[in-house]
C-alpha cells in the first residue's frame, strides 16, 4: 500500500490516463502516413508491373520465330519474378516500420507503469 494521500492518487491515476490518450494518439497519427507509402508503393509496382507486361506483349508480337518467343518469354518471366520479390520484400519493410512506430510510443508508458521495486 501506498503512503500517498487519496487526492495524490487520484491526481497520479488522472495523469496515467492523459499519458495513455496522448500514447494513443500519437500511434493513431502514424498509421496515415505508413499507410500512404504503402499506397505509393503498392502503385508505383502495379504500375511498373503493367508497364513490362505492356513492352512484352509488343515485343512477343513481333516476333518470328518460336525460338526467340521462347526467349523473350523467359526473359519476361525471370524479370516479373525479380522485380515482384524486391518489391514484396521492400513493401513488407514498410509494414515492419509501421507497427514499430505505432507501439513505440507505447514502450515509454509500459516501462513508466512497470514497478521496479520488488
């Protein structure tokens, strides 16, 4: 038990609350621009990914041999897999960073409501 008077609690147990709302506020005031460079990156590689569909396809139509259709079609194929791998793996960094700068203004408020005395 604590030797604080009623009113000093009271006044601790307001003072948590208000961290807790600012906390919560400021993790809530991430999440729009995280989310928008997501955004971003989900269409600048939709974009990309239609741009060397597009050049493909007119490549692969000028083609006169079954050889060089067998080539282009590899080439197209291997690019699309490196290009969706780089991407996925940079737009899952950005769903990483996301959730780390909207708990980290949790990590103040745990450590201060954490008793250190034992």
């Amino acid at each position: 038990m604590s030797n604080q008077n009623p009113s000093n609690q009271n006044s601790e147990h307001q003072q948590n609350g208000k961290e807790q709302v600012d906390t919560q506020t400021t993790s809530a005031n991430a999440f729009p621009g995280g989310f928008q460079a997501i955004a971003t990156a989900y269409g600048d590689y939709t974009k990309k990914s239609f741009e060397d569909t597009k050049s493909f396809v007119e490549k692969l139509s000028g083609v006169k041999s079954f050889e060089k259709a067998i080539e282009i079609q590899t080439e197209f194929a291997k690019t699309a897999y490196e290009t969706f791998v780089t991407e996925s793996q940079k737009i899952g960094a950005m769903y990483g960073d996301l959730a780390k700068q909207s708990y980290k203004p949790f990590g103040g408020f745990v450590a201060k409501m954490t008793p250190t005395n034992r």
